[in-house]
C-alpha cells in the first residue's frame, strides 16, 4: 500500500464529508469527544454498507488500512 502525497489532509477531508454524510443520511450523530478512530470505523463500515467503496477482506482491516482508503475516497470527491 503506497502512502498517499497529501494523506493527511485527506483523511481529514474524509472525516468531514463522512460525517456530513453519515448525519445526512440520518446514521450516525457523532460526539466531540469520540475519536477520529472511531469515526474513520464507522464511516469506512457505513461507505462499504452503501456501496459507495469496495469492502476489503476482513482480515485486511485495520486501522491504517481504512485510513487509506477513506484518504483514496476522499481523493475522487
């Protein structure tokens, strides 16, 4: 898995738009104090439940791995 350029950024950009989508959807509300682990989870799990990105195999998962590709996904918006 090749690091993206920016990735940083993207995971933040990520972050928002899937917490923006996940609300608007009416999923998910999330907390101020939850962490950005646990909203890069639910937000991956939410995207591969809608189809809107290809589920990895299940023992692939982890947090580096969903980082990268919600970075990916945030990179196509």
């Amino acid at each position: 898995m090749k690091k993206l350029k920016n990735e940083k950024e993207l995971i933040k950009k990520a972050i928002a738009e899937g917490t923006r989508y996940g609300e608007e959807r009416g999923a998910v509300i999330f907390e101020p104090h939850d962490s950005a682990e646990l909203k890069i989870e639910y937000i991956y799990r939410l995207l591969v439940h809608d189809g809107v990105i290809q589920p990895m195999p299940e023992v692939q998962v982890s947090q580096q791995s969903m980082r990268h590709r919600l970075a990916l996904w945030a990179s196509h918006l």
